[in-house]
C-alpha cells in the first residue's frame, strides 16, 4: 500500500491549562498506526500536593526552644488555680482537712463524680478564706520552671530525634526513635529544673499560721532550704522526677503516633486532587492539639503515682528537723500502708483538669509557631 493512499484523522484537543502537571510524553503513546488522538496521561509534578505533604520541615533548633517556652508559659498561665488544687490533694498536710465525700464502697461513677465535686468545692473554699490570689501561688517559680523546662524538654526532644533517626534508623522515625528521644529529654529536663519545682512546691503548701508562714518568696525559700538542708535539698524529689519520663515518653510517643495518623489522613486527601483550604489548616492544627490532649490524659493515668511520690519527697520537714520520708521506695511503701494504694492516686482529678488542657495550649502554641516560623 503506497503512502499516498494512507489516510490520518486526527482529533483536535481542546486545550488544557498547564501548571507542571501534564506530561505529553511521547513514550506513553502505544506503537500502533491508528491511533486517533493523543490523551495526555496526568504525572505528579515537582511541587504537587503529595509531595508537599510527605515534605519533610526543617526546623531551627532555636524555633523549638523559643516555641516550647511559649507554649509552656501560655499553658501555665490558664491552669495555675488547678496545679494549686492539685498539690494541695497530693500532700498529707492538707489531705486530712478535705473530708471523704463518698465510702470506699461506692461505685467508680459516684467517686469520679466526687473527686469533680471536692475540686471545685477546693478552689472555691481557697478563694473565700485565702482570698485570690491564693489560687495563683507558685505562679512565679512555676512560670520561672515551665518556661525553661519546656524549652529545654522541645529542643532536647527535637535535637534527639534527629540524632537517633540519622544514627541509628537511616533517617527514618519510628517509635524507638521518639521513644528515645523523649527519654533524653525528660532526663535532661528533670535535672536542670528539679530546684524550682521544689521551691513551687514548698510555696504552694505553706499555709499560714497566726498571719506567717514560713517563706516569704521565692528567694526566702531557696534561702532557707540552702541554710537548713543544703545543696542537696534543693534536688528532693529528683529520684520520682526520673521515674516520671516515663509519663513524658509515654506521652511524645502517644501524640507522634497519633500526628502520625492525622498526616495519613491529610496525605490521602491531597492525593485525592482536593486543594486544603484554610479552615482544613485550622482543623488540622485542632486536631493535633487535641491529640496532645489525649496522650496526657493516657499517660497520666497509667504513670500517676511518681506525681505523689514526688510531691511528699519535696514536702517541708517536720517540726523536728527530719523529713517522714527517706526515700523513694519508703514514701511508696509508707504511703500505701498509712493511707492505701488509693492515696497514690491523690489529686488526680484536678490534675487531669489540669494537665489535659495544659498539654492542649502548650503543643497547640508550640505547632502555631512552628508552623509560622517554619512557613
């Protein structure tokens, strides 16, 4: 058959608004003779969707710190009436002042409604006889502790997650590696901060006494644990402090699996072909602070009782000069002999109302700025 006789009926395209997405390619054209038009197959371009969602931020080590702060003092400062509450129920000095609502017996439904009721009843009976600011003692110290030790606790977490993903895990996340990271960084958190932790603590369970009380400030209590207990005073409570990364481990590792989800999910959608909008930027960053949330709640409840632990080995000593509890396992096992294994979750009512919404403002400003910064 000679060429001449060779018809070609071409289809005329409409044409199509390129913005690095289509590929013409002639290789995914077949090699047949009668094809009768050419359909453009649709690639991932170098800036698609997919590839901005799998893209990896680079965040200054600087941006976790200064972030970590803020978000730690912004959470502070909405919580400081609860953390005051929740000290107060953790300690044996005013444990026996709140009288028991509900018997031993009761179901867990009225004793958790109790534990609502006694803390709300709590910080109104501190408002009337203490007056306000009552409700706000420690604030000091606990913003002059929160705003280094969340800095320190998001930077040294950052930091380690680099280190063990590029050292030991070919640059890949996992659990190990948040896990580790996370232990690094409440350890490291623990130590440089444990003096202002006790000072608050000693701050918020002076109670006055015939219109004194023991520490006048900040700097008088530290004087004064200096003077009578030395140095090592001020690291009372460290051995429970330690015990309690585990809390935070469990927490990191918690609200990475979960973020780890709703990026899934966010994945998913753009590779669907469906541009984010605004008001997804804004559901999104909700639901990982929410998750935050979720992850203390969950951590609190399985590591809770180093919280009392910690709070009885900080405690002021008795008249006589020598402190009830001598170490770590004493105050567990004189806790649980005097009082029960249901002491040990003191407080943890108030700690909850606390700690959850807490953890919701500090990861939510922490994501804020991260976020703005990174962008």
């Amino acid at each position: 058959m000679s060429s001449s006789n060779i018809s070609y009926k071409t289809t005329v395209l409409p044409e199509i608004e390129s913005k690095g997405n289509v590929n013409y390619g002639i290789d995914d054209l077949g090699s047949d003779e009668d094809h009768t038009s050419v359909v453009p197959t649709i690639k991932p371009a170098s800036g698609s969707l997919k590839e901005k969602v799998n893209e990896k931020t680079n965040v200054a080590p600087w941006l976790h710190f200064v972030a970590g702060g803020a978000g730690g003092m912004a959470g502070a400062l909405f919580t400081c009436p609860l953390d005051v509450i929740k000290t107060r129920l953790q300690s044996d000095i005013y444990t026996s002042q709140y009288a028991k609502s509900t018997s031993s017996n009761a179901s867990i439904i009225r004793k958790a409604g109790a534990h609502i009721s006694d803390t709300v009843g709590i910080i109104m009976n501190v408002y009337k006889v203490e007056g306000p600011r009552a409700l706000f003692k420690g604030l000091g110290p606990n913003l002059v502790g929160v705003i280094p030790a969340r800095s320190i606790n998001f930077f040294t977490y950052g930091i380690g997650k680099e280190f063990f993903a590029s050292h030991f895990n070919n640059n890949q996340e996992s659990t190990k590696v948040h896990l580790a990271a996370a232990a690094c960084a409440g350890i490291a958190t623990s130590t440089a901060t444990n003096p202002i932790w006790l000072v608050k603590t000693r701050l918020q369970l002076d109670k006055a006494s015939n219109g004194s009380r023991q520490y006048k400030n900040s700097l008088d209590c530290i004087s004064q644990v200096l003077r009578k207990e030395g140095i090592p005073g001020l690291y009372k409570g460290l051995s429970a402090s330690y015990l309690g990364v585990a809390e935070s481990s469990i927490q990191w590792v918690l609200y990475e699996r979960m973020k780890s989800f709703i990026r899934s999910k966010e994945e998913k959608r753009a590779l669907s072909g469906a541009e984010p909008t605004q008001f997804d930027a804004v559901m999104s960053w909700c639901a990982t602070s929410g998750a935050a949330g979720a992850a203390k709640f969950l951590a609190s409840l399985i590591s809770y009782p180093h919280e009392v632990v910690r709070t009885r080995l900080r405690q002021a000593p008795q008249e006589n000069g020598k402190p009830k509890y001598t170490g770590l396992v004493n105050c567990f096992k004189t806790i649980i002999k005097e009082e029960g294994f249901v002491s040990m979750y003191s407080g943890l009512t108030p700690h909850l109302l606390r700690t959850v919404p807490n953890s919701i403002i500090m990861f939510g400003t922490w994501e804020l700025i991260i976020r703005l910064c990174s962008n």
